[in-house]
C-alpha cells in the first residue's frame, strides 16, 4: 500500500503528498493526548487502536480529576461504562474494558452516544449557565486511523459542554 495520494495541486507542483509527513504516529498521538499515561498503558491502548478499521472514529477521555473528587471514581466508572455500552447488545462493548478509548464505527454514532449520556448523566457534563460552576468529567479526543500507525487527532473542548 502506498502512503502517497494525490492532491490537486495549486503551486505547480506534482500533488504527490507523503501521508508519513501529515499525520503522526498513533503513538505520539497517545502521547500528546494521555501525557500522564505510563509506557505499559500506551502500549495497550496502541494495541487496541490498532484494532480500529481506517477512518472509523475512536473517542479518548482524559479524566478530569477535580470532576472525580466532587463525584467519586465509582461514578466516573458508571459513567464510563454507559460510554462503552449504551445502544450496544447485552454484554457487549466498544473499549474493551479501558474505560477512556471507545471505538465507534462512525461519527453519527459517537455523537448519538454522547446524547445518551448526557440525558443519563447530565452530572458529567459542564452547564455554562450553572450556578455554581460545574466541571466536566474529563476532556475529549477524536482520533482517527488514516493509515498503519498512522493517525489524525484534535480535542473536542465543546464535546462535554451542555
């Protein structure tokens, strides 16, 4: 498999673009998105990105820990766990059991999950308008493979907001 493709070029060049140069590694991905994870956590989450079909979404949530104070690490479980199987089969779901990496098949439903959840757990979401001033479980990331190892990724700062 090739890691060029071609671009409409507008300089004059030949559109010969080097997918190596425009994406980082999945690990360095990782490494930006959980700068607090150790080397063996990486390497499991690296394992179970690996897992991932190009293009299909995966969602990472970084706890917030102030929100885990306030609420209790039991409750963040719970709320993770709705992430992993809400609209999912009986016994099925989409982290294999880490509770911060879930793999969608699109983006349609990770944003239909994130609605569930907030209707099921309102708590973990931040209401700008709340008095006093909540904070949201954790921050979170989209990544998406765009080829071996390779990986696009941005924080949605707006995904816990009501």
């Amino acid at each position: 498999m090739s890691n060029n493709f071609k671009q409409t070029p507008t300089d004059g060049t030949s559109g010969d673009v080097n997918i190596n140069e425009m994406f980082v590694s999945t690990r360095e991905a990782l490494m930006t998105i959980f700068p607090q994870a150790s080397e063996e956590d990486i390497g499991k989450y690296e394992k179970q990105i690996s897992k991932v079909e190009i293009l299909d979404p995966v969602l990472m949530i970084v706890p917030n820990q102030n929100w885990i104070n306030q609420h209790t690490y039991v409750v963040y479980q719970q709320v993770m766990d709705t992430f992993a199987t809400v609209n999912l089969p009986q016994n099925s779901r989409r982290d294999e059991n880490s509770r911060s990496i879930f793999h969608f098949p699109n983006l349609n439903d990770l944003y239909t999950v994130r609605n569930a959840v907030c209707r099921l757990h309102p708590n973990a979401f931040f209401d700008p308008n709340a008095q006093p001033q909540q904070e949201p479980i954790g921050s979170a990331w989209i990544l998406t493979n765009v080829a071996v190892r390779k990986s696009d990724f941005a924080e949605d700062d707006r995904f816990f907001v009501l």
